[in-house]
C-alpha cells in the first residue's frame, strides 16, 4: 500500500458564526453542518483523491459518529483493514468560522487515544510505503511506529500537528517534518534555534517543509533550500488546509515526483482546500486544473 496513515478521524461539528466567541460568550450560528474530519483522515482522503493506493489506521468507538467520522474515508476509497473499533466514544471535533475564514478548533480526542501501532503490520511498512503521521494520537505509538517503519525502509513524513513532544529519536528518523509556522516556532523554542526550514533541518538532519500560508512554503533537505509560492484564492474556511497540503504531498512523492513539484502540487491542493467550508479535500483533477 504505496500511501499508508496512521492517526486521527473525528466528526467535525461545523458552525459558521459572525464572530468567534470570546471565553463565557455565547454566539449563534443559524446551522451547522456534521462533517467527516480528524487530521489523519483528512489527509488519507486527500492522498486516495489526489490518486494514490491509501491506507488508513486509527480508532473509531462504536457510535452513531463513527459513520459520520469514516464517512469521507469510504468514499475516497482508503483501505481501512487496519481501522480499531473501541469502547470509547469516536473523536469529535467543534469548528467554529468567522467571516474572514478564520477558525477556532476544539477537538475531542475520545477514541483516537486508543490508536495503537501494532495495528500496522511490519509488512506494511517498506521501501514502497510513504507512512504519513501527525499529532492527534498517543505519542508513544507515533514514535514506535516511526522507529519500525525506519529500521524497514519505508519513507516516513509526519506533520507536526498540532504543535507538541516528539521522542528524540522519532524526530530524527523522519525523511520529512512538516509544520506550519505556529509549529516551526514552537518546535523552534524546544530546539533552541531559528524556526525556518533551514534552522530546523541543521538542528534536526531531517528533511523539514514550513508551511507559510500566503507566503508559500519553504523546504529544507540535505539536497538544499525548495521555495514554493502560493495560489491566490478567496479563502471562506482555513480548516483542513494542511491536511491537504500534506496528504497530495505524500501522494506526489509517491508517484515519484520530485520535492519541489509535490510541494507545488501540495500548494494547489490546499488552496483549493481554503475556498470551501468545512477540512474538504480537493480532487486530483481540480489540483491539476489550478496548477494549469
Ligand atoms: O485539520 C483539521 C482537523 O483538525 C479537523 O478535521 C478536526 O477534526 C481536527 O482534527
């Protein structure tokens, strides 16, 4: 399975309000939409959409959410063998967007800390395989399977979100890190050194991309520094943008495109992510049309 996730899937309660509330403010939103979400599903929907063979592991409670959760995962057509279902209540997301696209997350982890690396087999992870991780599920299972996967090959990138302890030793097995820039700075502060990709990459000796919003992304490898611009959209909703940035970049590398041109890619992805509501991942055809 050439793209395989492990991490997060949520229900995303999703209300488009005014203005975010301020703490003990209560804010209407006329409705609000019940969508699939959790990092790690997003971004495995974004690698199956962009074209690539995915698989997904992570944990589900036996719910009425559960199906609301896996809901974007089935229709993308990623493998979920590997998916736990657990006595605990399936992750859930609150979402809340102003008009400016501007949004405030509030995540409910429930059964995505049941999430556990020995759901991935040892055959899964190999030299074919582009293992993509991020931070919604226990950190020692991120940095166990990280170690496995690195004695075995396989190509291992793990976004860093949201922002928090990473083992040493897993850091440094990565081929690629990617953070935003609250990310960069904050893992920056723990480093001790600059949060730009090529502070990070000096200090850790692994690939690092920063992900720079309007500004683009930058990349820093043992092949040199990669700039990236980014595509002018009219951004309603943020939420998901990364996911997608790093679910069409594990897709690309995985077609054996070169970094900078899966950044590109990943670029145009989350773009296209920014201009709808609610973490909805673009499809191959319409990351190619803005790519023109
Ligand atoms: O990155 C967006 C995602 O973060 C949402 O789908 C939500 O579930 C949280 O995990």
């Amino acid at each position: 399975m050439p793209v395989l996730v492990f991490g997060s899937v949520n229900a995303d309660l999703v209300f488009a309000l005014p203005v975010l509330p301020a703490p003990g403010e209560t804010v209407l939103a006329p409705g609000y939409a019940t969508l699939p979400g959790g990092k790690g599903a997003n971004q495995a929907v974004a690698a199956a959409q962009d074209g690539a063979p995915t698989a997904f592991a992570g944990a589900v409670g036996d719910d009425a959410l559960a199906e609301v959760a896996l809901r974007g995962l089935r229709e993308a057509g990623v493998e979920l063998g590997r998916l736990a279902w657990v006595p605990e209540p399936t992750g859930c997301a609150a979402i809340a967007v102003d008009r400016a696209g501007r949004n405030l997350i509030l995540g409910g982890s429930g059964a995505n800390q049941s999430a556990r690396a020995a759901q991935v087999e040892d055959a899964a992870l190999n030299p074919d395989t582009v293992l993509v991780l991020q931070r919604e599920v226990p950190a020692a299972e991120n940095a166990a399977l990280i170690l496995r996967a690195r004695a075995r090959g396989a190509r291992i990138l793990l976004n860093l979100a949201p922002a928090g302890e990473v083992a040493p030793e897993a850091l440094r097995a990565l081929d690629l890190l990617v953070a935003n820039e609250h990310e960069a700075a904050w893992l920056a502060g723990q480093l001790g050194c600059g949060a730009d990709a090529a502070s990070l990459h000096r200090a850790l000796g692994v690939g690092v991309a920063v992900t720079l919003g309007e500004a683009g992304a930058a990349a820093a490898t043992a092949a040199g520094p990669l700039r990236v611009p980014a595509f002018p959209v009219r951004a309603v909703d943020t939420t998901g943008a990364g996911d997608a940035w790093c679910g069409v970049l594990a897709a690309a590398l995985d077609r054996g495109l070169p970094l900078d041109a899966a950044m590109r890619r990943a670029s145009a992805a989350a773009a296209i992510a920014c201009t709808r509501p609610g973490a909805t991942m673009p499809r191959a055809a319409e990351t190619a049309a803005l790519l023109g």
